[in-house]
C-alpha cells in the first residue's frame, strides 16, 4: 500500500508513492467497512473479522507500515470521532485478495 503512486509528481502526473514524498500513514480501524448492506435495512458485518483476529491483523499492518513511514493510529474497539479534509479530486478503495501476499 506504501508503494502505491497517489500523489502527484512535478508534471501533475500520479507517479509518487507515500515512501516517495517522505509522507506519514494515519491508520484508523474500521470494522464499518465489512458491512454489507445489499440486502435488508440492518446492515451485516458476517464477514469481518472476529475482534480478536481483527485487531491482530490491524497491529500487524501498523507495525509492518511503520517499518518504512511514521504511523499514527486510532485505537481499536474504540468510540473515535475522527475528521479529515480530502486534497484532492479522487478516492480510493484498497482490496486485496484474500489469496494474495501483500
């Protein structure tokens, strides 16, 4: 994710990864994502991981992050009010296959 060119080069161009620009890594959990609201008007969150698993799974990709940019993080399980400013003309929504390493 580190490597990945979000960030505008001198030509206005998206060429330049977090690591590039010397940037830093705010990691929020957010169980909320899992929730699948295809159907129903209670959304589902069956497939996110059990807590446990899931605040394992955050930490390691805290301190695997951390090995290459400084990293903030929310606290897990936590009531968190978090607000933000998108710079920018695009969003991005990060999968990664379950089968892949990442």
């Amino acid at each position: 994710m580190l490597a990945y060119r979000i960030f505008a080069d001198g030509q206005g161009k998206m060429n330049l990864s977090l690591k590039d620009i010397g940037g830093e890594l705010l990691a929020v959990p957010q169980f909320t994502l899992a929730a699948d609201t295809n159907s129903g008007l209670r959304p589902s969150f069956s497939s996110a991981a059990p807590p446990g698993d899931g605040e394992l799974l955050f930490l390691r990709f805290t301190e695997k992050a951390a090995e290459t940019v400084h990293v903030a993080t929310g606290r897990f399980g936590a009531d968190m009010k978090v607000s933000l400013v998108n710079d920018g003309p695009v969003t991005f929504w990060l999968e990664v296959s379950p089968t892949k390493k990442s």
